[in-house]
C-alpha cells in the first residue's frame, strides 16, 4: 500500500474545502469521493441505526458491511442525522453555513419537504454549491419517476444498443455505469462552479441526470438521426462507422479486441495476417469497401485469429502495430503487467476487515496525486468529533438526540 510522508508532499489541490455528503448508493457519493481523494475533506451525512444501503450491498466482509461501501465510502468521515426531524435538519443547517460542497442524490423536491431546499441552504451559506443527482433531472414530465442506472441505460439509449442483431438487449458491461458516468459529470460542474465561486463568490446548484450522462456518450446517434433519420440497431461487438473494429475468437478458446480506425490500420492488420493484398484500394483498401463488406471481412480476420493462440495474436499484432488488446477478466487484470507498473490497485489494509484492494485514484496528477486515507469507516464513526468537538454538543445533548434517533 502507497503510504507517502504526507508532510513532504504539496498541499492537495482540493485542501480547505469541506464536502456534506448526503447522497446514497453510488453517483452522487462517487463525486464526492473523487474530491476527497484530491484533498476535500468529506463528511457523509448518514441516516440513524441503517446508514447508506451501499453498507450491506454486494459481498459482506468480516466487520458485516461489504466491498462496496470499502470503496465507495473511501476518505470519508461518518456522521448520522435524521434529517427528517426538527434538530437533525437544525444539525445539518450549522454544517452548511461552513460547508463549500453538498451532494444529495434523493427525488427532486425532498430536501424542500424537509425545509432543506436550495434556498435555504444558500441563505445561510451563499457561496454553498448544491450536486443534485437524479434519475430524470429537477425538472420536466419524469422528474418525480424513480430513477437507478439500469433504467437510466434504457431511456438514455444505451440499452437498446446493447446485444446481437435480433437478441434480447443486454446489460452494457455494467448495471452501474451511467452512476458512474453521472458521477464524473458531477465533479466536472463541481469544480467549474467552484471556479465561479473564486470569481464570484456565489454558489450554484449543479443538476446531473443519470440518463442526460448515458446519452451524452453516444457518439454521433443524436446527429445521424436528425439528418439521415437513421436509427442505429444492436451490432453486437462490431461499430457503426469502421470495420474491421471488434471481437473476434483465438484458437485457444480466448478473445481479443482489434480496432482498425483508418484505412493505414487495416493495411498494417493485412501485412501482419499474410495477407496484404486485402489492403488493395480494389479490395478492402477503403473504408467505404470495408463497411460494405463488413461480415466478409469480419470472418476473414477471425478466421486468423482462430488459427493462433491468445499470446499468438498479440505478439502478430504489436510487432505490427496493429491496435489489439486481449479480453482481461478480473483474474487477467491483477496478472496484467501494465496495471502492475502503473500501481492501478492499491491494497489498504482497513480495520476488523483484513487488506482490501481497491482501484486507485483518478486522473493521476504529476504533482499533486490524489491519496486515499481510509476505505469506508463504521457507521457514526465520527459523531463524537464533529457534532460533540466541532458543534460543541455535549454528552448529555449527545445522548438525548441519540435517544430520539436523530443520531445513533
């Protein structure tokens, strides 16, 4: 595990910015960890006695929450309140006024019921920025729907192009992407509103949809659409606008990812199968010829790639300099030489728990690197220190709010 002498390193590009993290599950809460991970000190504002569900989803560890909430929840600090009653949502008002940063991620309209609106919040703290994840946005005909990923995949776009020509439509890699995608958006108004702020020295509210993020990555589908009218169809591993640009089997039951983006490309693929007549400007030489002819040449390369092995079609291709990459799984990627060299996974060793590890932090930053200081601590576990020494309740205030619940 990297453990760098913090005091010989710069301060954290985000250092002095305080982040509330009221968020659940994963969009939001991934914004909020990337800021802790470039220096944001991140308190996650937790329900009493349950905490973020992200505790108890996916493989449970030995301490009884699980792998996730150990990632997710990296450098934060854990504070509960309910903020549905009266002195939670009074609790929640002292932490604003010297906050920079929320993230909440519930239905449009539940911090206004609960009088934690936007212009509340901004009244006792005017430079207060707000990230406010949802499914449909705080506004238009879906914005009081239930939104998760997968369903932001389906509206978005995404879902429907996932799969065989004719098969049922299947997940795209992960039921979680567009939370993870809506999350990096997140950062990005993030940062952009802090830069406002420096200005300024007003904060905003940054609106992030799940399914406005999955839509965004689609390439060219809004434009082709609206001049050609063109719908695009589930192509199964192949691509829209390029060809050869897919998977294809090895003769060692393995799969490999060759991407021929120009017509240089496939001249160097045609060399490197023993068949550089293919390249031929009569042949397969153009890309319109290629795409015209796309089932033909996918089978002529895959009928190479059959013919070797895995390392086989590697080494061909690299010594080719053709763009080729094996199909990694899990255990392919802590074998993988180059996610070795660039220290990708990072093993922390977390307490009742044993070593974890977990991706390390991203983009890398040549002088300020983002660090993680702790994965996902116990529930609560830093009420004493800032509701008791920050806030300055006492134990016995301490006690009553836990014996109504609004802490625990």
């Amino acid at each position: 595990m990297p453990s760098p002498d913090d005091t010989a390193l710069p301060a954290a590009p985000l250092s002095g910015i305080r982040v509330l993290d009221l968020a659940t599950f994963i969009a939001a809460p991934f914004s909020a960890a990337i800021l802790g991970e470039f220096g944001a000190e991140v308190i996650k504002i937790e329900q009493p006695g349950s905490g973020d569900p992200m505790r108890s989803f996916g493989s449970r560890t030995a301490r009884g929450d699980t792998l996730n909430w150990l990632n997710e929840g990296r450098n934060k600090k854990s504070v509960t309140l309910d903020l549905r009653q009266p002195e939670g949502a009074a609790l929640f008002r002292r932490l604003v006024a010297g906050a920079d940063i929320v993230c909440e991620n519930f239905r449009p309209g539940t911090l206004e019921k609960w009088g934690l609106g936007y212009e509340v919040l901004k009244a006792d703290n005017p430079g207060l920025i707000l990230l406010q994840v949802s499914g449909f946005g705080q506004d238009g005909p879906y914005r009081n729907l239930p939104g998760f990923a997968r369903i932001a995949h389906a509206v978005g776009g995404l879902s429907y192009l996932a799969g065989e020509p004719g098969g049922r439509p299947v997940v795209p890699g992960s039921t979680s992407l567009a939370d993870y995608i809506s999350g990096l958006y997140g950062v990005i108004g993030i940062l952009l509103a802090l830069r406002h702020r420096d200005r300024t020295g007003e904060g905003q509210a940054v609106d992030v949809a799940l399914y406005e993020s999955i839509f965004r990555v689609l390439d060219e589908i809004a434009p082709a659409y609206a001049m050609f009218g063109r719908v695009r169809e589930p192509m199964g591993p192949a691509a829209p606008n390029v060809c050869p640009h897919s998977h294809y089997a090895t003769g060692d039951g393995k799969w490999v990812a060759i991407a021929c983006t120009s017509d240089k490309m496939f001249e160097r693929l045609a060399r490197v199968m023993g068949q550089p007549e293919l390249a031929h400007p009569d042949r397969w030489g153009r890309a319109g010829r290629r795409l015209a002819a796309a089932a033909e040449v996918d089978a002529t390369v895959e009928r190479w790639t059959r013919s070797l092995t895995l390392a086989e079609v590697l080494a061909a291709a690299h010594a080719g300099e053709v763009p080729c990459g094996p199909l990694n799984t899990i255990a392919d990627i802590f074998a993988d030489p180059q996610f070795l060299a660039r220290g990708v996974l990072e093993t922390h060793e977390v307490p009742g728990v044993g070593p974890v590890v977990v991706p390390g932090p991203l983009p890398r930053l040549s002088a300020t690197p983002g660090r993680i200081a702790n994965l996902g601590v116990p529930l609560g576990a830093d009420n004493r220190a800032i509701l008791g020494g920050e806030l300055g309740l006492g134990p016995d205030e301490l006690a009553e709010l836990e014996r109504k619940g609004v802490i625990s």
